[in-house]
C-alpha cells in the first residue's frame, strides 16, 4: 500500500488570504458608513469624507477621513475639548464668507469611536462566522 503526501498549503495559505481581504473590505466599509451615519451634517462634507482603505499586502484595513475637521468632531475644541485641554475664554474667527464669529468651541460627536463601539461586537462575530467556515 503507498501513502501519498499531497501540499495543499500554498491553496489553503491563498484560500484564507483571500477570506482575510474580503473581511477587512467588509468590515472596513460596514465601520466607515456607522461612522458617517453617527456624524453631524454641517455641510456634509465629513459625512462623505469616511473612507475604508484596505492593504491587502499588510492585511490591514484603515478608516479615517482625510479631513482635519474629522478631529475636531471626534474629540472636541476649546472649552467643550474631550479631555479638557482646549483653549478657554472663547475666540474669533472669520468663516469663508468673510462673516466674523465668536465660539467657545466644538463639543465632541465621538462618530469614529461611538461606532466601534456599536460595530466592534458585530465584526467579531463575523470574523468568527469566517473563521468557522474556514475550519
């Protein structure tokens, strides 16, 4: 009786490379459309600046915003600054009307962290719905 030995690793290595990228895609997305459903509509350009971006070389997705006004919401200016290290007494600024403001500052959405709170449990559970499937 012969016993062949057959190396299916380089199928199973690629196999669970390619479930890895499609979850990150998944995931990133489902994490980038909470965190600009939980953003506040000014103009609504933040709204539609998240963004999911995902390395598949690294298996490393990414969310964020390209927008500086993205750090802003999430933890807050001046007086209403997340950790209380804002700039106190208020300040001026002119908008891109030209019109001049007054503002003690912005008080935080948390949008990007509120989501992965609410998706964090939900991404793990179908990581782990894959991983089964894998097995």
């Amino acid at each position: 009786m012969a016993i062949e030995f057959q190396d299916n690793s380089i199928k199973v290595i690629s196999a669970l490379q390619d479930e890895c990228i499609a979850f990150l895609y998944e995931a990133g997305e489902s994490l980038a459309g909470q965190v600009a459903d939980n953003s506040r509509v000014g103009s609504g350009q933040l709204k539609g600046s998240w963004q999911n971006k995902v390395d598949e070389g690294e298996l490393k997705a990414t969310v964020g915003s390209p927008l500086e006004n993205a750090i802003w919401e999430e933890f807050g200016t001046g007086e209403y600054a997340l950790y209380g290290n804002g700039r106190k007494g208020g300040w001026h600024y002119q908008d891109e009307n030209g019109k001049w403001h007054h503002t003690y500052g912005k008080t935080p959405t948390r949008a990007f962290h509120n989501a992965y709170v609410t998706m964090k449990p939900a991404i793990i559970n179908r990581a782990k719905q894959i991983g089964g499937k894998m097995s």
